[in-house]
C-alpha cells in the first residue's frame, strides 16, 4: 500500500506558475501527474517511469517540468505559463512497472485544485 498526499495547488491568472508536491509513504518503479476537469475524463500529465524517463502531454510539453526527489519519496510538478485550460483537479499516482516498461498506476492521491484564470 502506498498513501499519497499532494499539496500546493491554488489560484492563479493567466500565465502564473505553481508548483504541485506529492509526499509518497513508500518509493515506487513509476509515478505521475494526472489531471481531471468538470465533466471530462481523467487525462496523464506527465510520468516518471522506469529509469527516470520522462514524458510529458502535448498540452503542457515545454511548460510544465516533473521532477523527483527519490530519497525524499516526494513529486513535484513545476507548472508554468499556465492557461485558463489547465484549470483542474490534479493527482498524484504511483504504481509499478510492467514487463514492457509501461507503468500501472494503482495508487492515487486526494488531489489539489488548481485554478487559472483569465
């Protein structure tokens, strides 16, 4: 079992920057970002995975930096000129990974709002 507990979500305007932490109980193979806003699905925002690799959703590539503290078992998620789209619930998950390299997500915060307006 891992206890996930994000924090640092809030209100910003137009092109602000917040910086989102998840404090995990134990180490995982994978962790991310995802992100859920009013009446959409679930979508990934950007995934620590085996090694250390990096990926990121083409809406907040080149805007938005994940970054790990290993010994810390902590999240960040540096987030930048935000937009009014970017307005949602964000989580913190964390899972193992696959025989492919993928990574299961079977872990899941609370969640933090986070709030960008125009």
């Amino acid at each position: 079992q891992v206890q996930l507990v994000e924090s640092g979500g809030g209100s910003v305007e137009t092109g602000g920057s917040l910086r989102l932490s998840c404090a995990a109980s134990r180490d995982s193979s994978c962790m991310a970002w995802y992100r859920q806003a009013p009446g959409k699905e679930r979508e990934p925002v950007a995934e620590i995975g085996l090694y250390g690799k990096r990926s990121y959703a083409d809406s907040v590539n080149g805007r938005f930096t994940i970054s790990r503290e290993y010994t810390q078992n902590t999240l960040h998620l540096q987030m930048n000129s935000l937009k009014p789209e970017d307005t949602a619930k964000y989580y913190c998950a964390a899972g193992p990974s696959m025989s492919n390299e993928a990574c299961a997500y079977n872990y899941w915060g609370q969640g933090t709002q986070v709030t960008v307006s125009s």
